[in-house]
C-alpha cells in the first residue's frame, strides 16, 4: 500500500472514489502521519480525530450507498487556528482565546468540509497573524520540515509545515501581507492569496479587514486549484459584505500553458537589497523557463512599490487595533479576575492575554489613529494605496502577469530576527498585493544552491485573474517539479492500511 | 519628535492595555522604531490623488430588516458558554463606574 504523503489531494479523491482505499483509511493515515511527526515539526496546536474519522465515516456510508461523491472526498485538511470550526478551539495562538470553543463554522473551513475534506485538525501561528515566522505563537514555536532549526515563515506557519511535512495534503491559510505566501515559500509547497473578496472571511478573526484573504497550500498546483473550487464553486457568501461572486472552474485551464503570455519582470525587485542571490538566481531560471515555455518575458515598472511595508504598517495595525477591540475578556477569551471596575477589567485582561507583538501592533494601530496622527499617517497610506494599486493597473496594461520573488531569503533561523522591524522587511515582496488586492501564488522552485533549502517565486495577476495564476504556476511545477515531501519527515508514519 | 513613555502611557490608556514600567520603556523603543519605519508614507501626504480605503471600491453596506433572525441567533446557553462570568442569563462584569467591586 501507499504512504499518505506520497499521493495528492487529486490522487486521495481519486482512490477513495475508486474504492482502492477508504476516507477512514485516509484518516487514520493522516492522523499516524501527524503523531508520528509533529511532535519535531508542531505544526498542529490541536488534532480533531473524531471529526476527521466521523467526515470519513460519512464518506464512506456514501460510497457504499452508491452516491456520488464530493471533489475532495477524503482528503486530510489542517485548518489555520484562526478559523472558526464548531465543535473546536479557535484559540489564534494566543492565551486571549485558548480555551475558546467556537460556535460556529467559518464559511470557508464548511466548504472545504461539503467538498469532501477531513479536518484533521488546527494549526499552529503566529499570534493573531502577527509575524512572519509563526515564533510569535502563544503555545509554542512551528519548525520548518526541511530544517527543524528553523521557521516555518508565517504567520500561517502551521498551514505551511503541515502540508510540507505530508502531514495532510492541503490546509488553509489566511494572508494580511504574505502569511500564505511567505511560508509557503520558506516550506517549498505551493501557497495561493486569491484576490481580494474572492474567498470568504466570514468566521475567520479579522485582522485587517481590507486586506485579510484566506487561500489554501498544497504540495501540487491542481490540489490548490481543486481547493480555490471549493472556496468559491457555491458563489458568494451572503455572510461576508465584501464576498464577490468568482464563478470559473479553477481545474479547466491549468495546462493551456504559456505561449504567446507576457510575463513581466519588475528590475528594482529582482535588484533590491537584502534580496539573496539564490533566490534572485531562481527567479531568473523561473523567468527563463517561461520564456522557454512560449512566453514573452518583457520588463515593467511598479515605481511606488517601495511605500507598500510603510503603507502597510499604517493599515494594518489601524484596522487590527479596531479589530482586536473585541477582546476585553467579557463575553469570551481570556479574563482577569477581581478587578476594581470595568475599565481595569479590560485594561488588565488584554494585557495578560496578549502576546508581545499583538499588543505592539494595538499599541502602534491606537497612536496612528489618534487625533493629530490620523491626518498625517492614515490618509498618506491610502494615497499611497492608490499609486500603488495604479502602478499593478498600468502594469497589467503591458503584462498579463508579473514574476518575482515571493520571499527576499530561505527560511532563517529561530530567534534569528530578534528586531521586529526588520521581520517586517521580510513581507518585502508579498505586501503590495494585500494593499492593492489582487491574487498571487507562491511557487517552489526546488532548493537553493547555497542554503539547499527551498526557494521560490512568486506570480501576480489583475484581480480575479487568480484561475491564469495556477496556469503559470503549472507551467513553473512542470519544469521544476511538484513540491516534495520533506525529507526528514517522508514515510514516517502515515502508511494507508 | 519622539514618543515620550508620558505618551506611551496614554496611548496604552486608550488601548486598554495596562503596560508595567518594563513593558512601557520596551514599548516606548519600539513605537519610535516602528514610527520611523512609516516615514516613506509622508511623501504621500500630498499626492494629488484620492485615498483608496478598500480594495472594493463600490462596497456599500449591507443591511437587512431590523428584525431577530432565528437562524442566526445563537442560543443563550452557547452565547455564554465562552464567558468567564456569567449569572443566569447574562455576562457578569464588575462596577462599570468607580470601584464598586463586582456588580
């Protein structure tokens, strides 16, 4: 029999439809997968065994009534721990809420269940989604399968890990300024930001409300493909305000290939500092390989770029401030006792619940929205928003898509970026498109000559253009090959009965 | 100018977020850090464009009758359940005004 982790979410579907083996097999594959791996990776902050084996259990009483099964039948999923799943913690990594039951179910994590998928269970973060290496969990640090010294990327470090790990074969992901594609880039897996609206938010803890989208991680660019056809095949949600319809068939295009597209290359990109040369080497071969492929790789210009981290470290912590309001320890989350008043309550309760940098982030949100600072700060931002939102249109007159990196360096070490002023650099390439809105993919390229640990590119396209994305990304996996499973973790547990 | 631990102390104030001395002389380094970092975002100030607050930009909100929806409500038991206070069928907090202690 096969090991779980050497078949896609595609192949899983296809065996459990096939009868070669049951989703409770899968199951139990999976959950092996996960004891006998995560107690070095630690990508899982909670493991959800009856609600996996229960899905399983249900898949199978269908195909044995000879109903048709869903598009993802039977296939293990991790879902970031900011995601409400009834019947579950939904703790965001934070003592805040870790011992929150949600009592609901994000919109998102039931399509991914209505399509087939077994959640396996919650995964580890940085807290809130606040960070890039997943180091700013509450409850304890993810390690990067491909070298447990180091991070995993974040904030969606566990997303990442447990899919590189072959732990499961797709999670989902939430990205503010790269948290799905950061680290999918650091776990050498492939990690969609659809465009804005195009997933909805609803049930996901909001962090910043105008540039917040889930995507989903997979080891193959299909399975993201067939997971972006769940998010969105039911059509808009009514729950979320901003949810827009996205009716296309992700799958139906994904070896059209490259001939005759223009790809863009952006030089001040590929040139800037702190850019490592085996990534800037990889991208160049990612460019090449397109060209070789038919493409016509041509360069533009994306001139107000280098606003984008200073733009987004005045959105971002404004709406999270806003957003994190919320927890003041009454109706749920953490809440410290025998407090003189209300006031005290609050004020103590989101000190003690709090991690570090959730509350420099409130902190640096509530300075920039404060009278006198608001003018100057906030409304630079959103000027700023626009130039670089014109910059991607006029881009994308000459282009219809543009590669760089999707992260400046492989993973770094634990503790290695200590100042967290410069981890934000490292949202260096992913951040733009959380402030202009429109969809990106992380695409492993192999190892780096010089780390030997994953490196990868990213591809950018106008807004809802997501499904021309895969395209790319198929023609980059075709070429560089599909993500394997770690080394370090390969066949270790998880072999299907 | 610099944010002084006098400003941080305020700012702290309106966040809710008690701060001690350590984490207010931290919090003072790292809030003249993170503001220096934004600096790039002044020469926008006077660009001659309109701010763009959302992605969407013909969001508009939504609204539905003013009228309980018994298919979105929770039940009082789940409402409560992740309260760390609660009396009967409310959230118990202590004196909003003073120090009153527990009400």
């Amino acid at each position: 029999m096969a090991w779980i982790d050497s078949l896609s979410a595609a192949q899983i579907a296809a065996g459990v439809v096939a009868g070669e083996f049951g989703a409770t097999e899968v199951a139990r594959a999976s959950l092996d997968a996960v004891e006998c791996r995560d107690a070095e990776v630690g990508a899982f902050l909670q493991v959800s065994a009856d609600a996996a084996l229960e899905a399983a259990a249900r898949i199978d009483a269908s195909r044995a009534a000879g109903d048709p099964l869903p598009p993802l039948a039977g296939v293990p999923l991790a879902i970031k721990d900011n995601m409400n799943l009834a019947g579950t913690r939904t703790t965001c990594a934070s003592q805040m809420l870790a011992s929150y039951e949600s009592v609901y179910t994000a919109t998102c994590v039931q399509r991914m269940l209505d399509a087939g998928c077994l959640p396996i269970g919650k995964v580890n973060m940085d807290e809130f989604a606040f960070g890039s290496s997943t180091e700013n969990s509450a409850f304890h640090p993810t390690n990067n399968p491909w070298d447990l010294e180091r991070v995993p990327g974040g904030s969606s470090g566990g997303s990442a890990a447990a899919v590189a790990a072959g732990e499961v074969a797709l999670s989902l992901g939430s990205d503010t300024g790269g948290s799905i594609r950061q680290p999918a880039s650091f776990c050498g897996v492939v990690g969609m930001k659809p465009t804005y609206g195009a997933v909805s938010r609803y049930g996901v803890v909001a962090f910043g409300s105008s540039l917040d989208q889930v995507g989903p991680f997979g080891r193959t660019v299909e399975d993201v493909a067939l997971a972006m056809n769940a998010l969105t095949a039911p059509g808009r949600d009514p729950l979320d305000g901003t949810s827009q319809e996205f009716a296309v068939d992700f799958c139906e295009h994904l070896d059209d290939g490259v001939t005759g597209r223009r790809v863009g290359v952006v030089p001040a990109l590929m040139e800037a500092e702190g850019l490592a040369p085996e990534v800037r080497r990889a991208v160049e071969r990612a460019a090449a390989q397109l060209e070789q492929q038919g493409a016509q790789v041509v360069e533009v210009e994306l001139p107000h770029l280098d606003a984008a981290i200073a733009a987004y470290y005045v959105i971002g912590p404004a709406e999270a401030f806003s957003n994190l309001a919320r927890f003041d320890g009454i109706r749920y989350g953490y809440q410290e006792e025998d407090c003189a008043n209300l006031a005290q309550q609050s004020a103590l309760s989101r000190a003690h619940g709090f991690g570090r940098e959730a509350k420099r982030r409130q902190m640096l949100g509530a300075y920039l929205l404060s009278s006198g600072v608001y003018d100057k700060y906030y409304y630079a931002a959103q000027k700023a928003r626009t130039m670089i939102t014109r910059d991607y249109a006029r881009a994308f007159e000459q282009v219809d898509a543009i590669l760089m990196p999707a992260a400046p360096r492989t993973a770094f070490k634990h503790g290695e970026l200590s100042d967290p002023t410069q981890m934000y650099l490292s949202d260096l390439y992913t951040i733009s498109l959380n402030i202009a809105g429109n969809g990106g993919i992380s695409v492993p390229l192999g190892l780096g000559e010089d780390s030997g640990l994953p490196v990868s590119a990213q591809l950018v396209a106008p807004a809802f253009h997501d499904r021309e994305l895969l395209t790319y990304a198929r023609a980059l996996e075709v070429a560089f090959g599909a993500a394997p499973v770690a080394p370090a973790c390969a066949q270790k547990g998880g072999e299907l009965a | 100018m610099a944010l002084t631990e006098t400003d941080v102390r305020g700012i702290a104030e309106y966040a809710r977020i008690a701060l001690d001395t350590d984490e207010l002389a931290e919090m003072t380094a790292y809030l003249n850090d993170a503001v220096a970092m934004l600096d790039p975002i002044l020469e926008y100030a006077d660009a001659d464009v309109e701010p763009t607050f959302h992605p969407i930009g013909d969001l508009a909100n939504v609204v539905r009758a003013d009228a309980a929806d018994a298919g979105r409500s929770l039940p009082i038991d789940e409402a409560l359940k992740d309260a760390a206070s609660t009396r009967g069928r409310s959230f118990r907090v202590p004196s909003i005004l003073g120090e009153g202690g527990d009400c």
